[in-house]
C-alpha cells in the first residue's frame, strides 16, 4: 500500500521538529562547555543520532530527508519529483520552526533566561560568533559539508548499496563528523530547515545571515547530486 502524501508530510515535520529539538537543545541546555556540559562533540552527537533515531522511526514512511537540501538533491538526481519535493520541504520547514518553539518554550521558563544574539542554536558567522570565521569561509564550509553530506546519502540509499540496512547509521555518523570538524565555523547547519526555526525565533543577527544557511546547503546538494548522477554512479 501507497503511503499518503499526509503521512509523509507528517513525518517530515515531527522528524525535523526532534532534529531542532535535540540538536539545538544539547547546545543550548545542555551547554557547550566540555567542562560543565556535553561539549562540542556531545552537541556533534545529539544531531548525528537524532537522524539515527529518525531514520529508524520514519524512514520506512517518508525517507528521512528531514532537510530541504536532500530533498532538492534527490530531485536533481532523479530520485524525486519536484511536486512531492515542495510539501517535504514545506513540512520541514514547519517542523524546523515548531522544534525551536519548543526549545524557547523549555528554555524561556529557565530563572534569567535572556534571549541573546544567536540564540537557540542558531547558525551564523563573523565577529562574535565563536571562532569569528568569515562569510567566505562559511559558505565553503557549508556548500562542501552539504556536498559531502549528500554523497553519504546518495551512496548509502543506492539500491547498488548491499548495506542499506545500515543507511541511517551512516548518514546519522556522517553528520557527527561534520559537525566535529564545522561547529566552530558556522555551528553547522547543512539544513535550510534546521537554520530557519531558530533564526525565526532569534532574531537580529541570526535572522539577517540566515540566507547562508538556504543558499550554500542547497547550493552543495545540488553539485552533490549532479557529481553522484553524472560521475560516481554513472552507468
């Protein structure tokens, strides 16, 4: 039987919803401080196995793309249609925006909460925002972490793959490397969705960079995808 476009649309939105929940949360609650907290490899953590997690909960009914960015990429590589790319990307976008209202609602309620520039774990770059990298250096980071990103998933889902069980343990692995190497530069991002939800609630700084963080992921998965269906699986 068919899965409805409602049940898809569904998934979608709850499995970014726990993506900005957990990801964002363990930097904002459970702290960035290695010697207080999680530390920026916990944080690194709590995204990689929030796609785990997510891929074993919904993958069966939507495919997990979660991510804008994968779901444009499989349309460029043919594994998607446009029209049932748009209400992904819409659910998503839904679901980045309601996880991090979740998050504000939990944190909000903490004695003198204040809501700081970047807040909620939102992306960004330049001065005041923790290694102070520039925009250059953010986009780069961002469109090839996003391209590496996307060939994880492409090769991972390829019906060539005799280990697909395991596709979501190495997509979920995959963005803990990458946020081990990126947080510094940008807080990682590699997701329209996961930026636009806590930009939104943010506001200020977050809110005015948030472009980086739609055009460089989308830009990397598109070159991502047309690497992996012109080169790399090519027949």
């Amino acid at each position: 039987m068919e899965t409805s476009k409602f049940s898809k649309f569904s998934a979608e939105f709850l499995g970014t919803l726990v993506l900005v929940l957990m990801g964002c949360g363990s930097a904002v609650i459970a702290g960035a401080d290695g010697t207080t907290g999680v530390g920026l490899l916990g944080i690194s953590f709590a995204f990689g196995l929030s796609v785990v997690a997510m891929a074993y909960a919904i993958g069966h009914i939507s495919g997990c793309h979660i991510n804008p960015a994968i779901s444009i990429g499989m349309v460029v590589a043919g594994r998607m249609k446009a029209g049932e790319a748009a209400y992904y990307i819409v659910a998503q976008i839904l679901g980045g925006i309601a996880g991090a209202a979740l998050l504000y609602l939990i944190v909000s309620n903490q004695a003198n909460f204040e809501m700081e520039p970047w807040a909620l774990g939102s992306n960004g770059w330049g001065a005041d925002y923790l290694a102070e990298y520039n925009a250059t250096a953010a986009f780069i980071a961002e469109a090839v972490f996003t391209f590496i990103f996307l060939l994880v998933i492409f090769g991972a889902t390829s019906t060539k793959n005799i280990n697909g069980g395991f596709a979501g343990l190495a997509i979920g692995l995959s963005l803990v490397l990458i946020h081990i190497v990126g947080i510094k530069i940008t807080g990682v991002s590699v997701n329209p969705a996961r930026s636009i939800g806590p930009a939104l609630l943010a506001g200020g700084e977050a809110l005015e960079q948030v472009w980086m963080f739609v055009a460089a992921p989308i830009a990397g998965a598109i070159l991502s995808a047309v690497a992996w269906k012109t080169i790399l699986e090519k027949n």
